[in-house]
C-alpha cells in the first residue's frame, strides 16, 4: 500500500514517517500543496492525503486516471473537497478527528485575550504606554456564552467554561444531556459571548450574518475558531463599524486558503475583508492556527493513514465521508 502525502510540513513529516513505519505502509512526501503541475508524485500510489487545498472536478479526474480511489483530508472539514466530483468518479473521501483541546483551549485563550482587551494592552506596551484607560475588562462568571455546536470541540468547550462558572447556553441540532439547549434565536439574544464550533455546510453558510446580527446584544463578542464561511465577512464588518458587536476574535475567516500559511512579510495581502479586519482595534485575528498542537498534528496524520487503510480494506471507517 502506497500514500502520497501532500503539504507535509518540516514539522509533520516525523510523525508521517514514524506512522508509516507503525502501520508498514510505503509513502511518497511532497512539501508542496496538491495541485495539477505536481500531480504525477500520485503514479503509483493507492491514496492521497491532503489538508485544506481545494480540489476541484479535474484534478478528481486525473486521480481517477491514475488509479486513486481515496483521499484523506488530514482536516475535520472537507468543504475543500468536490464530493459531486468524487463520486461521479468512484473516488472515496474521508476526514480525520484530532485532539479537541488544542482548539477548545484555543477558544478560551481567545475568549479571554478579548475580554481583558489584550490586544491594545500589548500595542500600549509596545509604546511605553501604561495608561489604564480604555482596557478594562470583564470576567467570564458574570457573563452568558452560547456556544452553536456540541460536537466534540463544542462539548469541550462547555466543560472548560464551567471551570470558570460562566452561564452556559448552547444551540445544535443533536442534544447532549448535561448541556442547557435553546433555540438559535434565543442564543443570538441572551449571549453576552457567542462562539462557534459547527461544521461549514449548506445550512451554516454565512450563519452569522444581517439578520443574526440584528438579534444580538450590543458589545456582544464572537469568536470563530471553526470555518471562516460561518460568517458573512461584509455583515461583520458593517455591524462592527455601526457599533453593533463589542469584539470579535477569528483563527479563520472567508477565503483564507489563498493566504494563511503563506509569508507575507513587506507585501500586500490580497483580501479587502482581512485588510480591514486587521486595522480595527476591537478585533483579535490568528491564521487558523487553533489545532495546531503537538497531539493534534500527530493525531492528523495517524488518523488518515487509518482512515485510507480501512477504506481500502472495506473495514468500518467512522472517518468516512463518501
């Protein structure tokens, strides 16, 4: 069994090597994301692993021609991946779960870096400024956090915040017992903090958006460690210049695959929304970085080598899509 590893980080590929060695399985590593001028590394090879590139409909079809019939996404989300496409050619598709502590302690570090206001106080101190004003902040115990999804992140998420004796509320179509559940209504209108841990699909595209915003609390705080299309980046930046959101703090916005994990050091990143997202004071931005953790990466690639060995097998596979 041959996998073709895409996008392999010089901080990945121990841990790419060590569980192929684990599993006896023969890979073939390329730093590079996957893409047409570097698809000929899959002749050969049984499967591929990838993580956030988008792959469209031609390049399904040229793995089709080279014989892949699996892919493994080394992401919880696959919304990068044309399922159409790989079932139109019998290409198989599944994702992997990692560590939920790397982002749900993520999530809180992020909570609580917004409502201490850290941002300006590091600016400040950066310019010797030590003044008090404008930096007060809150506590988490007096205030409400919805949390919209209980999955395993959201669900972790739920049990840190208890620690802190924060009121929790929480929306999902799939109850958990032990979690107090309202309807996303009611969530958009008693929480003081809102965050975000549901998957990106059809009916949570652009979920926060005009009319979601017109529901919250003014000053409320969102935070978005989950999938930047969850939230219409044009409405956010109109409630937040209107003075309808307090703070918001995002590990991931709309449109970022063109330019998280690229250096843009002295050059001009190409997103209007992120341009003008970095400049307000009120928001806190990290590039998609949430998951990025020792047993999150080493849990990412042992899950996909399991999950492709267990598609090719015909064994049980909970990490499959398609």
């Amino acid at each position: 069994m041959k996998i073709v590893f895409f996008n392999v980080r010089k901080d990945e590929i121990d841990f790419v090597y060590e569980c192929a060695n684990k599993y006896n399985i023969d890979i073939e590593i390329c730093p590079y994301s996957f893409n047409m001028r570097n698809i000929e590394y899959c002749q050969g090879a049984d499967a591929i692993s990838i993580v956030t590139t988008p792959v469209n409909e031609d390049m399904i079809r040229l793995l089709h021609e080279y014989g892949i019939h699996y892919i493994s996404t080394r992401t919880i989300g696959y919304d990068h991946i044309d399922l159409k496409a790989c079932q139109k050619y019998d290409i198989h598709v599944s994702n992997v779960t990692y560590s939920p502590y790397s982002v749900a302690e993520y999530t809180i570090m992020m909570m609580l870096m917004s409502l201490r206001k850290m941002k300006s106080i590091i600016n400040r101190y950066s310019q010797q400024n030590f003044s008090l004003q404008g930096i007060r902040g809150k506590e988490l115990k007096d205030l409400t956090v919805g949390v919209i999804g209980t999955g395993n992140i959201g669900s972790v998420v739920i049990d840190i915040l208890k620690g802190f004796q924060a009121n929790v509320i929480a929306y999902d179509i799939y109850h958990q017992e032990n979690i107090n559940y309202v309807t996303l209504d009611e969530l958009y209108q008693q929480s003081d903090i809102i965050t975000l841990h549901t998957p990106l699909n059809d009916d949570t595209y652009h979920l926060l958006n005009n009319d979601s915003f017109k529901l919250m609390k003014n000053n409320v705080m969102i935070i978005n460690t989950a999938r930047g299309a969850l939230i219409n980046n044009k409405d956010l930046i109109n409630a937040l210049q209107h003075n309808q959101i307090g703070y918001v703090a995002l590990d991931v916005i709309e449109d970022e695959s063109s330019i998280y994990y690229r250096d843009f050091t002295n050059k001009t990143i190409p997103n209007d929304y992120l341009n003008a997202l970095k400049n307000m004071s009120n928001v806190l931005l990290t590039p998609h970085v949430a998951f990025y953790s020792d047993h999150s990466v080493y849990d990412m690639v042992e899950n996909s080598i399991i999950s492709i060995i267990n598609m090719i097998n015909h064994n049980d596979n909970p990490f499959k899509i398609i």
